[in-house]
C-alpha cells in the first residue's frame, strides 16, 4: 500500500500519557485544581475541548476564547502538553437551527432533530462552512503555542445511529458519486447485476439511498451506498485536516478511530491521517486475542506504523450492559498490550468524570469525591511515573511479522448486504478467530487490507475473503507462486468487488491456486456440527481423532490439490474438507469448513512451521494459556520482547538460553520468566 502522509509522520519524543478533558463542564476553580492534578497522576497530554463548539463559538462569527486561552495556559503551566481538538463533533443548538441542512435523516426518511452528537450531515454545505469557520479560529489562535503537539479533528466520525446520513442532499451526492464511478448508467446496470427481478435503471435520478422501508434487493445499492458515505465523512475530515496543515504545517493530524467498525473503510481513512489513532473499549469478557487483533488491525492501516492509543477506560464505561470494574492492575495491563502492539500513547477517557449528562456515570480518572488517594487515581499516577522511567526506548518500534491475515471492510459490507447462505456467518468474527489462532500459538502477525504489498509475507491467512477483487487475487497468486502459503477458507473469492460471482464460481481468480473449484455449499444450522479426520498427522493434529467443524461445508473438486483432511459424517463423508496445492514456488491451502479454535490454531501453527516461522519463544512453544507474547523492534534495531499475563494463574515461560534485561524493574531473566496474574515482563536481549 502506498501511503503518502500529508506532514511528516510525527517522532513522539516520549511516549504520550493522558487524555480527554472536558473543563467546559467546570468552573475555573476546578479547572486550576485540573491542572494541578493532571501533574500528580503524571499526565503529559490533554485532549480538549472535543465538545467545545457552542463554549467557543456561541453564536454566528462570534468566537469566545478567554476560557480555553486560561485553561491552555494552566495546562501547559503544569507541563501537559495539548491534543487539540477541533471542537466540530457536536454541532451548537443554533448551528441546527439556523441551517437544517445540518441535521440527519435516518435510514427511513426521518429528519433527526437537534440534541446528539456526531449528528451532522457529512454532506451538509452549511456544516463545513461553520466547522471550517471554526477550525481556522482554533488552528490561528493556537497553532504557534509551543505546547501543541497534535490536531485531534472532530470525534469518532460516524460514531452515531444510523452512523450515515439519508437526506435529499446525501441522496443527490450519492448520485453523483455514482456516476462518476460507472461513466454511464448501462455500466451501473451492469455492474449493479440489475436485469435480475427487472431492477434496471433509465436514468440516475432514479437512484435512492438503500432507506430501510425501501429497495432491500439491490445488494450493491447498499455496498456503493457504504462506499460513498465513508467517504462523504473521510472528505469531511480532509476539510478540516487541510485548513490546519495550510496553517500549522508541522503539527500531526490526526482523528480518532474505532477499531473495527463497520460503517467506515478506515483503509481509506489512513491515507489521509498524518498518525492512526483508535479508541479500545473491551468489555469485561472480551478475550484479550481480540483487543490484540483491533490493535493489529489499526497497526495495519498505515502499514505498521507506530500509532496512537487515544481513549481507553480507567474504570468502566457507562454504555455497557454492566459497568464492570476493571480489577486491580488490568489497566496497566491492557495499556502495555496496547504499546506491545505498536501504541506510542496511553490515553484516558476521560480526566474527570461529569456531573451531569449521558456520562456522568462512565469511569474517569477523577471520581466525583476527587479524591486522589482513590485506586483508579492511584494506578493511573503509577502507571504514568513508570511508563515515563521507560524514556523512548519503546518509542518507533515496529512489530516483525511475516504473516499476515487479510481484513477488507468491502468484503465484510458485501458479506453484510448477502443473502445467504447462513444467517450466522459474521466477517468480524471469523478473521479475529484466525488472527487469534495465530496469536494463541505466538505468532507475530499483521492485519492487512487488499491493496497490502505482501512481499514481506511468507504465510497469507485470507478468512472468509468472500469478495476477491481481480487485482488482489492476482497479488496474492503472485505472491504464492513466488514461494509464500496461502491458507483460504470456506466462501472465499465468490465475488468480485461489484459483488458479481466470479465466472466459473467459487474460488474464482483462486481456483489455479488452490487447485479447487467448490462443487456445492452445506450450511449447519447453529449447533449443528461435521467433523473433519487428517489422511497423516499433520503438526500436532492426530490422524486418528474426529476435529469438530460447523457453519459452512463445501464440497471440493480437486484439479491439482491433494487432501489433507476429510469430512467424517453425513453423504460427503470421505471427501475432501482441507486440501493442498503447490503453486510455482509456493503452496495454497484450502480450509472448506469452519474449524474450532484449538484445531484452527494447531493447523495454521504447522503451516507456519513450514515456513520456520513460530513464537519467539523457546524453541517456538506457544507461550501458556492466558499469556500474550509479542517482539517489538525499535528503529535502532532493539528488540524487546513483551510478555503479558491476562490468565489469572501465574505462569512459567521458556524464554531460552541468554539472560534478558527486564526494563520495568532492571532484573535479568534467564531460561524461564515468572508471571503472576497480571504481570507484565518487557525484556531485552
Ligand atoms: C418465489 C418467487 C421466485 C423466487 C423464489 C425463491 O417462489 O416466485 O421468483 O424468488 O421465491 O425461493
Ligand atoms: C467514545 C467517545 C468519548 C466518550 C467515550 C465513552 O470513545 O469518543 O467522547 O463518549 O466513547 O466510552
């Protein structure tokens, strides 16, 4: 992937610590007590004022700064450096009054009134000129302060129900967009496959937005629909984003992302962003593979860059079915999770929890009794101190990995807008289970979207890669016939960025490679379970034992794939499940049901092996159940090695021969490293 940022990549000089705060909600005096705080739980960044707009700008062309100008100056007084924000994410009461062109209409054709945020139309004229109004204001009156480090652009763009917009100038937008990507409606036709159920258009003006009361049938109304909002909100962003790089050409840009989120190709969005940054929420149950893979994904976007952990909770977030705590040490250790896969920031949501408001009751730094003898207070200030005796040798590392598992948010709308064939498949869940796979054995791996470069690759893990554009396939075959694996799986590259099948079917521009063509599909209702038997035993997988498989069972032909595995029940008993073709230097395997974890895990860790690729720990082990392990290499070709314990039984780990340093509390470790529950080891060679 090319990425060509608009500024220099930014050269944190120490790793951020900090995050949102909201001192529009307070009076001054609380303020002062803000700063003085900050410095006692060892902040060195405040993100403000995301909310700011009305306190800033309270009424057409009239800007009111004293307030923030006292609050920057008691910041920066006390040594916390400033994440700027452009204040753009919620639009003032009289911004919406005065210009209803600003308002959302929802996905049935209702306009939304005032009161929300991240409320706007991304279409909207009115909007961009205000927010652009305003962004000039901000970037002219702050940009030369010598505390400034980061623009912080409007807020988790699309981050509100029903995240797009539906109106009539969204609508007239969409048209546009489309006619610029066809040329010509008999393309539309085509390429929308609108000749079935008599779908076919005369004229673009026909065109609506896919309202949930309307047209359901036309699949790629949907998909386009996707493609054009994201990037109605990304232009919305290179509004703001080019108003402060004209002004403050040295300073970063940046705008928060959510991780997997569906409703916005951040693929797209990374080109533009001078540093990713992403907020991580997990629940209380959320596997830690999981976060892990959010942080790869994010990592991904720009290429595996270095990027910004921009909110995370202390405590708890007020949105979940259960405000759960997070017990004693877990935010120190999701924070170093965060760093050991490529954050060079560990930032909080939020400073001091609100009186009032939706969020008054979502964990923050400072409780409401704003005592700092509180244990969130008390962990976050240790966790400050002792990220700061780090200095910047965690700073710029990148993460070695030369596998990499495909993630592409047009794959997974496509998936989303389908018809068929289970109503369980679910896009998200299948490529973290084989990025969580290969994390479980310990194995260093990228998450990477369909333009990736992938000659760095040994081993590509394409899950569920149901849309297959003719370019990517053409990389990947490239790739593989050049000497690298490739493992696809079950309804893989079905169809192609049109959502059109591929001619001769699935696994259409694959099938050469993988030496397969998919006969027929057998979806399992929920529960229902095949099991796949090994012809010879293959790594740690028995050739005498029964592997259970679910969701989805195609039967193969084989021209050129041998069989590894086969299906144990029902009429296909006996045929081919997981096969294996060499292609010119390389090897494809085909994986045609779901397998579970475990079984998942020791397949891919045997095609790795492969490859002589395995944990960096002794002798390749994966490390034990419930510890995370990853290599971060600094640009002065460092390595540190991070082990994190999120079991809650301590654990023993073979690290091998040759002692290490731990750089948190200078100990050596040699052969085994102890970790209680909880622990974190950064170890260097
Ligand atoms: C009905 C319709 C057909 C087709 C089938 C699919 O029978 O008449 O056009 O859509 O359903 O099951
Ligand atoms: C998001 C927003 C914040 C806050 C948190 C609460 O990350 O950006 O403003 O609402 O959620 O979890």
């Amino acid at each position: 992937m090319s990425i060509r940022p608009a500024s220099p990549r930014p050269r944190v000089a120490r790793l951020l610590y900090g995050g949102d705060y909201n001192p529009e909600q307070w009076p001054e005096r609380v303020r002062e007590e803000d700063a003085r705080l900050m410095r006692v739980a060892n902040w060195n960044i405040a993100t403000l004022p995301v909310f700011g707009w009305a306190h800033l700008n309270p009424s057409e062309s009239v800007y009111t700064f004293a307030w923030l100008d006292r609050v920057v100056e008691h910041l920066t007084g006390a040594g916390v450096d400033l994440c700027l924000a452009t204040a753009t994410a919620s639009t003032p009461a009289w911004v919406d009054q005065q210009y209803p062109d600003v308002l959302t209409v929802d996905e049935q054709g209702r306009k939304r009134p005032h009161g929300n945020r991240h409320a706007f139309c991304p279409n909207s004229p009115s909007y961009r000129r205000l927010a652009g109004s305003l962004v000039r204001e901000i970037a002219t009156r702050y940009g030369n302060h010598p505390g400034l480090r980061l623009w912080h652009v409007n807020n988790e763009y699309g981050g509100s129900w029903p995240n797009y917009c539906y109106c009539e100038r969204c609508a007239q937008g969409f048209r546009s967009y489309l006619e610029r990507r066809y040329g010509s409606l008999s393309r539309l036709n085509e390429a929308w496959s609108t000749a079935f159920w008599g779908h076919t258009y005369s004229s673009f003006s026909q065109i609506d937005p896919p309202f949930s009361h309307g047209e359901g049938s036309i699949q790629m109304l949907k998909i386009d629909w996707r493609r054009f909002q994201s990037s109605s909100y990304l232009s919305c962003f290179e509004h703001e984003a080019a108003i402060l790089r004209q002004i403050t050409p040295g300073v970063p840009v940046t705008t928060n992302l959510m991780g997997a989120f569906q409703a916005l190709d951040y693929r797209q969005w990374a080109k533009s962003v001078d540093v990713v940054s992403w907020d991580s929420y997990p629940m209380s149950d959320t596997p830690f593979a999981e976060v892990a893979f959010s942080h790869a994904l994010m990592r991904g976007l720009r290429d595996g860059e270095p990027f910004l952990l921009m909110e995370q909770s202390p405590s708890h977030q007020n949105w979940a079915p259960y405000c759960r705590l997070k017990p004693p040490g877990q935010l120190r250790l999701q924070s170093y999770q965060a760093i050991a896969h490529g954050a060079e920031s560990v930032m909080y949501f939020q400073w001091r929890k609100s009186r009032g408001g939706i969020e008054k009751l979502h964990g923050a730094v400072v409780e409401h009794h704003g005592r700092t003898d509180a244990r969130v207070f008390r962990e976050v200030a240790a966790l400050g101190k002792e990220l700061a005796s780090l200095g910047d040798e965690t700073l710029g590392g990148r993460i070695p990995s030369r596998v990499a598992v495909v993630f592409d948010w047009e794959c997974w709308w496509a998936l989303n807008a389908s018809s068929g064939p289970s109503r369980d498949l679910d896009y998200h869940r299948e490529v973290t289970n084989a990025y969580a796979a290969l994390h479980s054995g310990g194995i260093q791996t990228d998450v990477v979207g369909p333009e990736a470069d992938l000659a760095r690759y040994d081993v590509i893990v394409a899950p569920l890669a149901y849309l297959m554009r003719a370019d990517q396939a053409a990389r990947i075959a490239d790739r593989t016939r050049a000497g690298a694996t490739l493992v696809a799986t079950f309804f893989s590259a079905v169809v192609d960025d049109n959502d059109r099948i591929h001619e001769g079917g699935a696994p259409g521009p694959l099938r050469d490679v993988l030496g397969m063509t998919v006969e027929e599909l057998d979806a399992l209702p929920e529960g229902a379970r095949q099991a796949l038997r090994f012809d010879h035993p293959f790594g740690e997988l028995a050739a005498d034992a029964d592997y259970p498989a679910s969701l989805l069972c195609e039967r193969v032909w084989l021209h050129g794939a041998k069989p590894l595995a086969r299906y144990a029940h029902d009429f296909y008993a006996g045929q081919p499940a997981v096969t294996v073709n060499t292609h010119g230097e390389g090897k494809a395997y085909y994986v045609a049901t779901r397998l579970e974890r475990n079984a998942w895990s020791s397949l891919l860790r045997a095609i790795c092996a492969e490859r002589g690729i395995a944990s960096p720990l002794d002798r390749g082990a994966p490390p034990p159940d419930g510890v995370e392990v990853t290599v971060r290499v600094s640009p002065g070709g460092k390595e540190l090695l991070y082990l994190l314990n999120h079991g809650l039984v301590p654990r023993s780990v073979a690290i091998g021969p040759g002692g290490r340093i731990d750089r948190l509390t200078g100990n050596r470790v040699t052969d085994v490293a102890r970790l209680e529950p909880g622990d974190v080891l950064v170890l260097e060679a």
